[in-house]
C-alpha cells in the first residue's frame, strides 16, 4: 500500500525528480512479483514436482514388495564388513527396519516375489535378534534388498517444500534487484548534486549572486 502511495504522491509532486517516478514504479513492480508472480511460479514448480515425485512413488509401489525373512544368525563382524555397501542401503532405504548405522547385522533368509529363495546380511529388525525370529524386509521382484516405497504423503510434503523454496528464490531475486536498481539511481543523483554544488560553488559569499 505505501509503495502505491508512493506512486500517486510523485505522479504530480512539482518536487518530483525524474528518479523519484521511476524509483516509485521500480518499487511498486517489484511489490507486485513478490506478490503475485512469486507465488505463482512457486505453484507451478510444486505441481511439477508432485507429478514427478508421484509417478516415482507409483513405479516403486508397482516394482517393490514388502516380504516375510527370517533370522538365521548373528552376522560375524567380518561378514558385516564385507556387506557394509548392501547393509548401509538396506538401513538407508528400508522402512521396515528404520535403523541406524550402529545396529546389529544378522543373517538372515528371505523368499522373493518370483518363488526363489535368497540369503543375506541385513540390519536387525529388533534387539537383541534371536534365531527363528520373523520380520519384514522390502525387495524387488528378484529378490534384491531395496527401500520403502516413496510415500504419496511424502511427496506432496516435498512438493511443497519445493514450491515454497522456488517462490522464495523468486522473491528475494526480485528484492535484490530492487536494491540495485535504488542504489544505482542514489549513485545518480549524488553525481548530480556534486555537480550542481560545483557549478554554484563560486558565487557563494558574493554580493547579487544568482541575480
């Protein structure tokens, strides 16, 4: 609203300098993409995220299977090491387990989608793990340890946070060219009055000067 104000004031001020309009405008353009435009671009980016981040969910949901594994035994430190890039994935990814990169390895056997059977190192599901125990682990249709399926929820969250850092981005870039803009015509009219002091400068002090 000031910046609107602003406008009217200099549309007719006889103080007006060529600056001040053009300041006034700057400023009001500028209130209008913070506002209007920013937002908009922010929208935009979100939906474009969302159908992205949804149509990955569904492809994981239609790849990914959630199925049964069994613990067989502890995992010895040697075969936690030499699994430490699969184990670290399956922690990472896995929503079943949702562990930390300190839990204990077990051993355990699983059986695929496609009816074949696998055996492997993975974070275990509980503390401590006991032998014969059941919990659920999330492979591909061969079998392969892989993570969660992206939630719908999630993404939409995603999204958001997208669009929101978009329109931020927007509005901050509009601001500080705003302030280029102002300090550039400062820079001006600093120039100008330096100029218009040198110019009187000489007949201060003298009688019937400017007369």
């Amino acid at each position: 609203m000031r910046t609107a104000m602003g406008v009217w004031r200099w549309r007719r001020n006889p103080l007006r300098r060529p600056t001040d309009l053009f300041e006034a405008w700057v400023a009001f353009a500028a209130l209008v993409c913070v506002l209007v435009v920013a937002p908009a671009i922010g929208w935009v980016a979100g939906l474009q995220v969302d159908g992205t981040l949804q149509q990955a969910a569904h492809e994981q949901r239609q790849e990914r299977h959630l199925v049964p594994a069994v613990v067989l035994r502890p995992a010895p430190e040697s075969a936690a090491a030499a699994d430490a890039g699969a184990s670290a994935s399956a922690s990472a990814d896995t929503s079943a387990q949702r562990t930390a990169p300190h839990r204990t390895q077990i051993v355990a056997s699983w059986t695929a989608p496609d009816g074949s059977s696998h055996q492997g190192t993975v974070p275990a599901a509980e503390e401590p793990p006991r032998p014969g125990e059941r919990f659920r682990i999330w492979t591909d249709a061969r079998g392969r340890l892989v993570g969660q399926p992206l939630d719908p929820s999630a993404a939409v969250f995603h999204a958001g946070m997208a669009g929101l850092a978009a329109a931020i981005c927007v509005a901050t870039l509009v601001e500080t060219v705003r302030r280029l803009v102002v300090r550039r015509l400062m820079h001006r009219r600093y120039i100008r009055l330096d100029r218009a002091w040198a110019a009187a400068g000489p007949d201060w002090g003298r009688a019937g000067a400017g007369s």
